[in-house]
C-alpha cells in the first residue's frame, strides 16, 4: 500500500533540497547525502500496484 503522506514529503523535501543547491546553500556531496537521508526517513514506493 502506498503511503502518499510519505510520498509527498520526500518529494517536498527533495525539491527543497535541489533549490537549495542551487542557490549555492549545499554542496553536490551535502546534496547527495541528504537525499539519500530524505530516501531513508521516506522510503517511497517503487512500483505503484
């Protein structure tokens, strides 16, 4: 079952994570390194039944 709570946060947050980047706020590995933490907290579902 698909948890779409979780799917959105970590959509939210990997969004949030990319403009940061681009605004010069993380680097490319403190950019890594949080999405892989934000894949983690959130686990989204790979294959939607």
């Amino acid at each position: 079952m698909i948890d779409v709570r979780n799917e959105m946060r970590y959509i939210l947050v990997t969004r949030l994570l990319e403009q940061a980047a681009e605004a010069g706020l993380l680097s490319a590995e403190e950019l890594w390194a949080a999405k892989r933490l934000a894949l983690e907290r959130y686990r989204p579902a790979t294959v939607w039944e």
